[in-house]
C-alpha cells in the first residue's frame, strides 16, 4: 500500500509564469532537458511561453514558445548574460604592419623601390647616375 513511488512533477501556475516574463532563467522542457531561456513573453489566454532558449554544448540561441505545463521547475539563472560555453578570451592587440627593407630605398619596401625605378614618383637623380658631356 505504502511501496516505493516514482518521482512527482509539479506544474507550474501561470502566476509563477507571469512573474518571469522579462527574466533570465533555467528551467526542464520536454525533448530539449536543462535550459538557460530569457523569457519575453507570457500569453494568459493561451498559456504559451516565448523565450530564447540557450542550451549547451553552443548556447547559440533558439527561439522558442511552449506551454506553460511543458515548463518543469523555474529558477532564476544569475550565470554570465548571455550565457557562454567557455569565459571570452581577451582580444589580441592587432600586429602592426613591418614594411621589408627594399633595395636602394632605405627602410622600404620593394613597392616603393619599384616606383622610384619606373618612375612613377618623377625622375630622382641619384649619387650613383653619371651623366657624361661629350
């Protein structure tokens, strides 16, 4: 009469629902297990639930809308918003940009090299040209 019982699942009121909306949370649902969901809205006359549900391995979120009796336990989930699956690492400070010295243009690239060659920045005379009068 008294032998051992399987464990008891207790809905949750709309009341409890409704205290959520705008809320962080954890919660069980059905075909999805433990959940992190921001909770956005509640629909009384309907009794359905909509939240962006974040669920690990990813915590890519999800939105979704399920009754109110799919909802098995509610508590308020004060871990990192939005929830991660592992701490954020710093940014890496950008590497700033070496030019190679070039040939016959100290502290140069070759492009720099290569435009006072064709020309492009106007003919330069240099120590090394000659000019010969005959």
């Amino acid at each position: 009469m008294y032998g051992p019982q399987g464990p008891s699942v207790q809905y949750l009121p709309p009341t409890v629902i409704s205290q959520y909306v705008g809320q962080w949370i954890t919660t069980s649902i059905p075909n999805y297990g433990q959940v992190t969901a921001y909770v956005t809205d509640y629909n009384r006359r309907n009794g359905m639930v909509s939240m962006f549900m974040y669920r690990a391995p990813s915590y890519q979120p999800q939105f979704i809308q399920v009754h109110h009796s799919d909802l098995v336990g509610i508590a308020p989930y004060y871990g990192p918003i939005p929830p991660r699956p592992t701490p954020p690492r710093p940014p890496r400070p950008p590497r700033p940009w070496q030019p190679s010295p070039g040939p016959g243009f100290p502290g140069g690239g070759i492009w720099p090299w290569i435009f006072y060659q064709t020309g492009v920045f106007g003919q330069q005379q240099r120590e090394d040209d000659h000019y010969y009068y005959y």
